[in-house]
C-alpha cells in the first residue's frame, strides 16, 4: 500500500476559505475513490495560508476488480438436447467466452442464460491523473479570479503543485494556467527559509516542511496558537481575548505561529474599550490584553480599569525577527489608534441630537424613505408596544427617546470607519452628553439578539426598542413585496422574527401580536399610499411567518415535534397562538414534564380517542360548557353521569384558560382518565355510535366537550 500526496501552492489564501476547501476536496476525493472502487485507509486534507494539501494514505495500487452480468437468451433458445445453439454461440462470443461459461438462472420469467464478466481493475497512477484536475478544478468560492493570460479560476493564483505516489512524481495537466504549472516534488518553503524544497517521499512531507518553518496540519497550528495564548494568560496573569473565531482566522493567516507582546501608549486607554478591542481584533488581528477580575461595564468611556495597554500579535516571522515584528506592528496600531481618538474628537464636537437631521440623508431601502423615516416609525411602534406592555408613563417616554436616538451613530465618524462599532459609539456619546444611564443602556442593547444564541437586552427599555426595530423590518420588507425564500434572506427577516419571539420569552411579556400586526399595518397603508398591499393578506402571512418561526425555535429547543405540533396547531389555530406567545413556552414545558412521569401517555390515549369521535359532531371548537348541549334525561349508564361531572368540573378550568390554570386543566384531565376510560370499555360502557339519533348526539356531544376543554392545553391527537 502506498501514500499519495497532492499540495495546491498558492499566493496567500483568503483565512475563511479553509473549512471549506477541506469539506470540499474531502467529500470529492472519498467519492470518486469509492465509485471506482480503490481501497485506502485514510484522506487527509489540511491548509496552510499558502498551500492545500491532500494526502491518501494506505492507496492500493490498482481498483478492484468489477464483476458484472449480462442476461442472455433464454434457456429453451440457447440450448437443444444440452448442446449451445447459434444463439448461445453468438452471445457467449460477444464477451469472450466459450458457450459452456455460460450461467443457466431461473427468473421469474423462465431460465435464461448469463454471461458472468470481470473487469480487471486499473492501475491508481491513470485512475488518479484523470481525477485529479477535476478535484481542483470543483472547489469553488467566493471571489475566485484569472491570473496572466489564462482562464483557470482560482482564490489565487496556484504557482506549483506537487504530486507523489511514495517517492514517485505523478504527473498531471491542469490546463488553463498561466504561466503553466509543472507538476513535480518540488515546494516552497515558509517565506524566509528559502525559495524551494524537495519533497523526497510523500510520507516525509509533513517533517521536512516542519523542519522549514511549516506546521502544514491546520489542527496542529490552531492548538499550538491557543497554547501559546493560554501560557502567557497564566505566566502574566492577564485576561487575553482569543475568541474562537479570531482564533480560527489567525490559525488561516500563519504557516509557522510566533507569538509576540507588543505595547502602546496608556493616553490610548482614555479610548473606550470596545473602540480599542475592534482596532486589535477586527483590523489587526491582534489579541487584546484585559486585565482580570474586573467587571466590564458596557458603558464605559475609558478603558483605564478594563485593558492593559498591551497586546498579543501571532505573527508568521521567525524568532530572529522579533524585534522588527513587534516594532512594525505597534506603529501600524499606533496610527490605528490615533485615526480612532480623532474621529471621536470630531464626532463630540456635534450633539448626538443634531445627527439625528443627518438621517434624512441615508437610504433605508428602495421605496421605504430615509433612516430618519425609519426612526420615526420605530418610534411609533415603541410607544405602542410599551403602551400595550402596561409600562408606566415615564418609561413609555423613555422607550420613544431610545427609539429617537437609537440610529443617530449610524451617521457618525466612528461608526463610518469602523461599522462594528454602531449603537455601542452612540450609547457612550449619549452618555457623555449627560443622558440617563437607562436610556444609553437602551440604545446600547436594542441591536441584541443577533442571533438565537446571543445575550438579549438586559433592561426593559432595550427590550422594548428592540421589539420596535424587528416589527419595523419586518412591517417594511413584506409591504414592499420582498420575502425570505430557501436560504435567501437580505434583510434577516427569520433572525428579526426570532428576535422578537427570544425577547417575549425571556421577558414572559404577554404581547399580543394579532393587535400590533393589525393597528400597525393599518399605519403602514396610511404612510406608504404608494405600496400596494393588501392589509388582510399581509396580516395573514405575517401570522403564519410567525408561527413557523416559533415552531423552530422549539425544535432548537430540543422539545418533542409531536409536542410541538400539539401545542402550534396549525394555520388555522395561528390566531389564538399569536394572542399570548408567550405561553407557548409554558405549556411545551408543562407537556414535555408530563411525558417524563408518563402521565401523557394515559391522558393521550382517552383524549384521541374522544377526539376522533368529536370530529363527527357539530359542536364549535369553543363550546366548552355541556349546558344547553349535554341532556341528563337521556343517560342510560352511571359512566355518562360520571363524564358530565367530569366537564363540570373542568369547565371552570377551561374557561379563560392561561398559564394559572394549565397545571390545574391538566392534573384534572390526568386524575379523570379512568373514568373516561370505563365511558369507553368499562363494564357499563356505552354504544357512542349507537343507530338512536338523540342518544348517540349526546354522547357526541359529552366527548366533544372534553376535547374542547383539552384543546385549552394542546391538540392531543397531533401527539404521537
């Protein structure tokens, strides 16, 4: 068994293209290696900055042999009197064999004759030239682009490419290049360890790199950065900010780790500390140095108590470098940091209220007016939410003063150059300016969450105007016609939506959605004459968007899908689901507990079983009180006595029924099965379906009411 090597030399690779060269390259090797079939003991596809690599170890020499059949005549028309016909002769001649190879089978159409044929299999060397262009050739990007006079597509422009089975050059054309590209053993090593290096075996390749300065494995660099990091975190007894994703990019940006310290002036850290921290980590790549057991305040103007004036570079030098290292990178972050302290300057020489006549200015989208117009909106919808949310008057004007201010960064100096920065540079200028602390934490916190596993806000008035900005998205995009659709969606409609539903669970707000989606698209028609939509059929699709969204976040939830189900119902329920979605919550919860102490189960059964029977009555869904429907005259068994007792006594329960009386609605359906089971199969059970019409209506009728009152918890016959 041999080891084959194939590595990709190129100019430097963009560092968020390497997870998905490796997924790529991985899952096209492994399926053209098993539609030949060859046998091998491992793929191996690893990146440096410079350099993607794929080596199969344990590689046959030859694919197997392919045994195929080809069905022949049929017995009686090859064979007379057990000797081989024409028929026989000609077919047997076809594929090289002698009539008497020839296999009689029996089918289910008769016996007929078969001609068994091996395919012997190729040497790898052809098998893996054919392929090995198309391997290149199929992993695909962003930002591809053409270099010198050819029109191969690449990241970047691939300058050599070795190839070896063990200690053998195997040759290849990948046609296109230009100049062309000799395929050999021949590499580069890192930049400052000379020009070339021969690769004598494909198993020594890893080694000899190593001994040039290249740690080829990716996994192998991005531990070593991460214990780097984490010895000087121990040895100074500091914080370092080494996020995964920062961690990963470094890992994509360097072929030969070096970790440096590098300093800059303290009159820096008079910069607040998210200004200082994005510089390092989103423009240099640079990993800030926080002091530790400090509490961070998000509102902070300085970052004297938060930061040392330090920093973590993982540079690609040498260790004979250093010094040139560190002191070429504390002069690009010096300029880095000045260019920050100006643009604050600038930006506090104008009023945070002045911005705001700025946004007219700014585009929000095509047909949906400016940013001002935006804020506008937001603020009306912050005031009608906190209104409906029963908040106190002062924090209703608190709410709409967030929502006023909420944008006015979005036209700032800072924000212009480093966009990371938007609503955390516009809470601190408000607080500069002397504004409350609550209403800047507002304006801090009303971008969060940015996805289902970020923090939310933290204070109501966060809350309330991040419900605002979501609802505003979402009212604006569907009324001018755009829609998420598959995997595309611009304006992050899903994420909004989510949103909004992770802010009312977390907060148990009861906000009732079916209100805001019709005063507010009634509003919408009013400002917007120009878009024609229609309020009904908006309302109706946003409902529907909104319980598909709440269905998927109980799934990330991990709560059963027959729960689900049970508790979402379907389009035609979406309107009660919407009153309250905050509630969902508890009833998922109240459900998936019952299924663990095994009650749901009993309840389950007798409640389906009154269901499907239910469906043949023509009671309403909301009847729930068996006066005027259920008449005791005409019981013929104590079990029907027994059921209305049951519906007396759970129709309180089921009346106005929220998150108080779920627990109750629920224990009382539990402590009832047995007599809703004798109903059924007791020994004074009775005939539901019996052929007297009044009798078996009111029958119907008492069963129909238990699941109108079980209907209050969930729809038990969607759980499986």
């Amino acid at each position: 068994m041999s080891t084959y090597l194939l590595e990709i030399g190129t100019e430097e690779l963009p560092a968020d293209m390497a997870e998905s060269v490796i997924s790529q390259l991985e899952l096209n090797v492994n399926n053209d290696l098993n539609s030949y079939p060859i046998k091998f003991s491992e793929i191996r596809v690893t990146t440096t900055p410079r350099r993607i690599t794929l080596t199969i170890e344990g590689i046959a020499p030859f694919s197997e042999d392919n045994i195929a059949e080809r069905k022949g005549p049929p017995f009686s028309q090859a064979f007379h009197d057990g000797k081989p016909t024409k028929a026989a002769i000609g077919f047997a001649k076809r594929y090289g064999l002698a009539p008497e190879n020839l296999e009689i089978r029996e089918t289910p159409k008769g016996s007929f004759v078969f001609a068994n044929l091996i395919e012997k299999g190729k040497p790898v060397e052809r098998l893996l030239a054919d392929s090995l262009p198309g391997w290149i050739t199929k992993i695909q990007g962003r930002r591809f682009m053409r270099w010198g006079k050819g029109d191969f597509r690449f990241s970047r422009p691939i300058r050599w490419i070795v190839s070896l089975i063990d200690s053998e050059v195997l040759p290849f054309n990948l046609s296109g290049c230009d100049p062309e590209i000799q395929v050999g053993n021949i590499t580069r090593p890192h930049r400052l360890h000379g020009s070339e290096l021969t690769i004598k075996n494909a198993t020594t390749y890893f080694d000899q790199l190593k001994d040039v300065g290249v740690t080829v494995d990716r996994n192998s660099r991005l531990s070593q950065i991460n214990d780097l990091v984490l010895n000087q975190e121990i040895l100074k007894k500091v914080k370092p900010d080494l996020t995964e994703p920062l961690l990963k990019e470094l890992t994509d940006l360097v072929e030969s780790p070096l970790l440096v310290t590098g300093v800059f002036d303290e009159s820096f850290l008079d910069l607040p500390p998210e200004v200082l921290s994005t510089v390092m980590k989103v423009h240099q790549r640079y990993i800030p140095i926080y002091k530790v057991n400090v509490d961070f305040d998000p509102l902070s103007l300085d970052s004297r108590n938060i930061l040392l004036p330090s920093f973590f570079c993982i540079s690609n030098g040498l260790s004979s470098a250093k010094e040139n290292i560190i002191l070429g990178n504390e002069k690009v972050l010096k300029a880095r940091f000045s260019d920050a302290s100006f643009f604050i300057k600038s930006d506090l020489l104008i009023n945070s209220s002045s911005r705001i006549n700025k946004l007219k200015d700014v585009t929000f989208a095509q047909g949906l007016g400016s940013l001002y117009e935006r804020v506008s909106r937001i603020k009306w919808l912050a005031k009608l939410l906190t209104s409906q949310l029963k908040f106190v008057q002062e924090d209703i004007e608190k709410s709409v003063k967030v929502a006023h201010f909420c944008k006015h960064d979005l036209v700032s100096n800072m924000v212009d150059e480093f966009p990371e920065l938007q609503g955390i540079i516009g809470s601190k200028y408000l607080l500069h300016e002397g504004e409350s602390r609550d209403v800047c934490l507002g304006v801090l916190e009303h971008y969060k969450p940015k996805g289902t596993s970020d923090s939310l806000p933290s204070n109501n008035l966060g809350n309330a105007v991040s419900l605002a900005e979501r609802f505003e998205l979402l009212f604006s995009i569907y009324a001018k016609g755009e829609r998420p659709s598959g995997s595309s969606d611009p304006y992050a409609l899903r994420r909004a939506a989510n949103g909004i539903l992770l802010i009312l669970w977390n907060k148990d707000w009861q906000l009732n959605i079916n209100e805001i989606l019709n005063d507010s698209l009634i509003y919408w028609k009013q400002i917007f004459p120009s878009l024609s939509f229609d309020i009904n059929s908006l309302v109706c699709e946003l409902k529907e968007f909104f319980r598909q969204r709440i269905i998927s976040l109980l799934e990330e939830k991990d709560i059963d899908f027959d729960i689900i189900q049970a508790i979402s119902g379907d389009t035609t329920s979406t309107s009660k689901l919407l009153d309250d979605p905050t509630d969902v919550n508890f009833r998922t919860s109240l459900l998936m507990d019952m299924r663990k102490n095994n009650t749901l189960n009993l309840l389950q059964a007798v409640v389906s079983r009154a269901s499907k029977l239910a469906d043949k009555s023509s009671i309403a869904k909301d009847v729930i009180d068996p006066k005027g429907f259920v008449d005791k005259s005409l019981f013929e068994k104590d079990c029907e006595s027994e059921m209305l007792k049951i519906l007396e006594k759970l129709k309180p329960l089921a009346t106005n029924c929220d998150r108080s009386k779920y627990k109750l609605l629920a224990d009382g359906l539990v402590s009832s099965t047995e007599t809703l089971a004798n109903f059924f199969d007791g020994d004074e059970s009775v005939m539901v379906m019996t052929d007297d019409i009044n009798l078996r209506n009111n029958r119907l009728n008492l069963l129909t009411i238990l699941r109108n009152q079980s209907l209050k918890l969930a729809d038990f016959s969607k759980l499986s």
